[in-house]
DNA sequence: CCATTCAGTAAACATCCGTTCTCCGACGCG
DNA sequence: CGCGTCGGAGAACGGATGTTTACTGAATGG
C-alpha cells in the first residue's frame, strides 16, 4: 500500500497555501500590482527563491487567488437561491447571508472587488470569467421561478448580472464598514441592500407589458 | 498695473497639469499604488525632486486626479438629469451620455472604477465622499420627478446610489469593451444597461404598495 | 534696477527589488 | 539500502526606487 505517499506533496501545498495566505493579508493595503514577491516570501518565511517552486510570478499568484476566492462565493450564491416561497423571506435572508460572508471571508471579498477593475489583466480577466459564470448559474435559477414566465434567456441573463454586479458592491460596501468598525453604518447598508432587491423585485414582477 | 503677473504662476500649474496628465496615462496598465514617482517626473521630463513642488507624494496625486475626474463628472450627470417627459427617452438619453462620456474620457472613469476600490486608502475616501454627493444630487433631481410623489428622502437616496453605482458598472464595463476594440460587445452592453434601467424604471413606478 | 523668491536641476544616499545560480538534505521509489 | 528527485536555502547581481542636499537662473515686486 502506498500509505506514506504524498508527504513531500503535502509540505508543497502547505508552503503554496502559506504563499496565497500572505498575498491575500497583504492585498488588504495593497493592490496586486503593488505587491513585491520578497513581501510575500518575507511573511511566509521562506526564501524569495521558493516563490519560483509555486507561481511563475505575481499576476499567477493572483490568478489562483481568484479560483480560491470565488469558489468559496459558490456557496455563498447556492444559499442565496435555496428555494424560498416568500419573495420578501428570499431578500431577508439573501442579505444576511451576503452579511455572514463578509464577516467570514473579508479578505476574499476585498480582493475580488479591488482587482475587479484592478491593474493587472490576467487576473481581471480571470475575475471576469467566473463572474460571468455566476450569472449563468443564478440565470438558471432564475428561470425556475414562476415569476419568469416568458422571460426570455436574454432577459433572464440582463437580470442576474444586475443581482451578481448588486452582491458585488454591496458586499464590499459592507466591508469598508466593518473595516471602520461602523456597525451603524453596516446595518444602513444591510436595509439599503434589501430595499434595493426589493425594487428589482417589483420591477421585474411588471416587466411583461 | 498687474499686467505681467502670473508668468510664473502659470508655468507651474502648467507642470502641475503634465504631472497629472502622465499620472492618468501611467494608470491605464497600473494601479495608483503601484506608480513610482520616479516613473511619473521621467514621462513629463523634468527631475524626481521637481514632483514634491507639487504634491507631497503619489496618494496626494491620486486625491487630486479625483476632483479633476469626478469633475468632468458633473457635466454628465447634469446632462443626464436634463428635463425629459418621457421616460423611455430618458433611458436612451442617458446610456447615450454615458456612452460618449466613455469616448471622451476614458482615462478618467478607469481611474475611478479602478481606484475606488483600490490600494489607496485616502483616495478611496476620496472617491466615496465625491460619489455621495453625486448621490445627492441625483436624489434632488429625482425629487422633481412627479413618479416621486410619496417617497421618502431616505428611499430617494438609495434609489439614486443604486443609480449612481449602476451608472459607473456600466461606464467600466463599455471602458473595457472598448480597449478590446470590441464594438459588438459595446453594442450588447449599452442594450443590457437600458434594459436594467427600464426594470429599475418600473420598480420605481409600482413602488408605493 | 536690484534683492528676493522659488520652480526645476543634478548628484548622491541607502534601500529594496526580481531574478539567477549553486548547493543541500529530506523524501520517493525500486 | 541506495540513488534520483526536488522543495527550499543562501548569496550575489544589476538596476530601480524615494528622499535629501546644494545649486541655478529666471520671474517678481518694491
């Protein structure tokens, strides 16, 4: 049995992991195209040189950040579009799980809505596609509920971007708040997010005229 | 008389300019947080030491290339809230604005879409505060509005953030469709923008329930 | 017209950067 | 056990960075 394999694989994905950590705490005052590889390794403690075992350079760095952070938003969007009957329950709980996130993953967020329109492409690019993948995803199960009928895929798409772009911001909203320690504000913004869904809710139950 | 006043004057504000001109050219392909001072004395031509006659550093470069991009802002905005009985033409209206806007100065929204969530803390501030009082005044004109009858202040404002923030996605968004030189995807974005408009259009109208 | 102000110059500084190279030592496998 | 693999260490490099210093020369204003 092989049952000693992978410990040499193992201590990589650890030092790998350790690299993506660093980047992520250092994003939280930086943007990516700021950020030195000495910084990095200088907090992981390992030598500059080992940067090169893991990523070819920063933007990759950034790039498998996206994957990591936006995976970690795929079950944010699953909660959100649980079934729910009541369209008023599903905004209510659609924000407060937007509300947890943030408060559980703060830095992901702060570094998807700062490299969104950042200065590196690659990682832009890389943000822009799984966004987009998103917004399928949420299309979807749009589609499913009896207040699209004959909606088009069109339609049906125009709006989920519009809810992704809204999770976006308010997330981030909801970030800066919580980084000034500003619960007031915080509490502002979870009411102005749910009034918000609230008047694309009703927007989109008349749009058959 | 004061005829001759000013010579000098008038050359510094010229540098000062050309300081800030290579700044937003540098800030295309970076981040503010990662422009070196160095990199913006050397594309206007003068020496390192010249920049601290005019800012004390990069970020006070950043706040002040936000007044002169949320600036040429306003004329947008004042000739998007331009008297329009119809609202329907109102929305093309606007999207056509913003659509030239975005061919007119492209450098300026990049730099705000990029930096308002960038790595630059008083800069993001910077952007925030200019943003809200756009809110304001967006939310002033709405008031006028005879669809407004009934609404709060406080629904005024977040219907006009949701406006203000929908209005610079969408400037971000045909910014980047067009570095691509990709017209068929401009096309298809300002469709989308107008639609979203019209949904939030008609939440707008059956809001008072 | 002459003394003063001041935008911009030129050089020097300590520091940091990304990258390359050689080497080490622990793990993987037969 | 013994050999090949490979993640990481360590040092060295050329170059770029922000900031300070003393200076120059033209516009300024009494």
């Amino acid at each position: 049995m092989s049952h000693t394999t992978g410990v040499r694989q193992a201590q990589k994905q650890k030092t790998r992991q350790a690299l993506l950590d660093a980047g992520l705490r250092l994003l939280a005052e930086q943007s990516l195209s700021s950020i030195g590889l000495r910084e990095v390794t200088r907090l992981v403690g390992v030598a500059p040189a080992a940067f090169y075992r893991h990523f070819r350079d920063i933007p990759d760095l950034g790039v498998a950040l996206v994957e990591e952070s936006l995976g970690s938003l795929h079950g944010v969007v699953r909660a959100i579009l649980a079934e729910q009957p009541d369209a008023e329950e599903r905004i209510d709980r659609t924000v407060a799980v937007v509300e947890h996130f943030v408060r559980e993953n703060p830095a992901h967020i702060r570094f998807i809505a700062r490299e969104r329109h950042g200065g590196v492409r690659a990682v832009r690019r890389a943000i822009a596609a799984e966004l987009a993948r998103f917004a399928d995803e949420v299309a979807a199960a749009l589609r499913e509920q009896p207040v699209s009928d004959g909606w088009s895929d069109d339609d049906l798409l125009m709006l989920a971007e519009m809810y992704v772009d809204h999770l976006v911001m308010t997330a981030s909203a909801l970030l800066d708040a919580a980084d000034d320690g500003d619960t007031a504000a915080r509490d502002r913004l979870a009411e102005r997010a749910r009034r918000q869904l609230r008047l694309i809710s009703l927007g989109r139950r008349h749009w058959k005229d």
